[in-house]
C-alpha cells in the first residue's frame, strides 16, 4: 500500500539557517504530494503541493520538488524564522480510486532566535 | 476564503458516553473525511465519505465509528460509546473530489475523553 516516509524529529536550527526535511514515498501510480504544517495549537494547513513528477511547490519562502527517479518530495528553504516552528507532514494522495491522504509521521521543527 | 468549520474546538467527555464532533465542509465539495491525530503521533485516516456513503474506511473506524450528513451541509462524526483510546485531535476535511485535487482541513476538535 502507499506509505510516507519522513525524516525523524526533532529538529532544532537557528534562526536563518538552512532547512532541508526529507520525505520520502511509496506508492502505485503517479500520486499527488503534500507538505502539511500545523502550527502550535492549530490544525492542518496545506503548505505546498505538487502534482506530477518534477514540479516544484513553494509557499511562504518553503519549496519541494516531486522527483519520481528517488520517489522524494524533501522540504527546503533557505532561510528559517521563528514563526516557521511548527509540525511539518509529507503527504500523498493516490490517484488510485481514493481519496484519503497518507501522512508521514510529522517532523517537529524549532527555531531557535 | 471558503474553509471548513468544525465544532467545538474542545470536547471533554466521559468514557463510555457517546460523542457526535460536527463539521461544515466546503459547500460545493463533494467528497468529505474524518481523520485523528493521537497526541504525539501521525495524522490518520478514519473515514471518507461520498454521495451519501462511507467510500472507504480505515481498521480504526470500528462499529463504536458511525457518519451521516444530516441536513446536506453538516458532516457528523458519532463514536457511540467513548474509550480514553479515543482521546485525540479528529479532523474533518472536505474535497471536490477530483484526481489532484487536495483536501481541505478544518481546526480540529480535541477530545478528551477522561
């Protein structure tokens, strides 16, 4: 079945540091991606997504590329603020009949001033 | 901006009562979930639901799990008789249901069921 996988948490980086989180996942077909934040005492929010094989999302100074060759989707950006801690989710949705969004596990992130 | 709505944004509850978290999707979104979040652990799929049936459902949405859309623009999840197990953040999100297309997620209800 699909399955996501996510760099373990968590991580704590300075502010204006460079951010990389790395998703990794399986899945039959040519699956949407997702990167979900949820800020501290909120729900979910999409952050960015990409929908087929070398298109990059970005939003908010963050961006991913869908590469198909190393089935990843890895989180970046260049320059990290306080207000990015959070809980970041990779994502996919199949496009194989479903509709549910299968999660990685979540990465905690900190920033640190 | 349209957004999803969920209510209330925190349940405290009895084990063993039941539950009904409540959720005003997108309004011309036609396909609607339920998903719960364990403190500390992954957001996890319960339950999708389309043309006025469950379309799918993971192995967590047992019989104690049940979902309606009432009135045609609330969705309505029920856990008929609560366990502490059950005490997490339940998200409802809505779709149009298109390849591609993502789903929208409400804030959340936290329950606590004690």
């Amino acid at each position: 079945g699909d399955s996501v996988t996510q760099m373990e948490g968590p991580v704590t980086l300075s502010e204006e540091a460079f951010l990389t989180i790395n998703c990794t996942y399986t899945a039959t077909g040519y699956p949407s991606l997702f990167w979900y934040v949820q800020y501290p005492g909120e729900g979910l929010q999409l952050l960015l997504k990409a929908t087929k094989a070398d298109d990059k999302g970005s939003n908010k100074g963050f961006e991913a590329t869908y590469r198909k060759e190393t089935t990843s989707f890895h989180l970046e950006k260049g320059s990290v603020q306080v207000s990015d801690s959070a809980v970041y989710f990779c994502a996919l949705l199949s496009n194989f009949g479903n509709e549910k969004l299968t999660f990685g596990t979540g990465t905690r992130l900190t920033i640190i001033p | 901006e349209p957004e999803v709505t969920q209510t209330p944004s925190h349940q405290v509850t009895q084990m063993g009562q039941e539950v009904i978290l409540r959720c005003v999707p997108i309004s011309n979104h036609l396909y609607f979930y339920w998903y719960r979040q364990i403190l500390g652990q992954k957001v996890e799929f319960l339950v999708s639901f389309y043309n006025n049936e469950i379309s799918e459902k993971s192995e967590i949405f047992d019989d104690q799990f049940s979902v309606e859309r009432p009135d045609g623009s609330n969705f309505t999840l029920k856990i008929r008789s609560t366990k502490l197990e059950d005490s997490a953040m339940y998200f409802c999100a809505s779709g149009e249901g298109q390849v591609y297309t993502e789903a929208f997620f409400g804030q959340g209800t936290r329950l606590t069921v004690v």
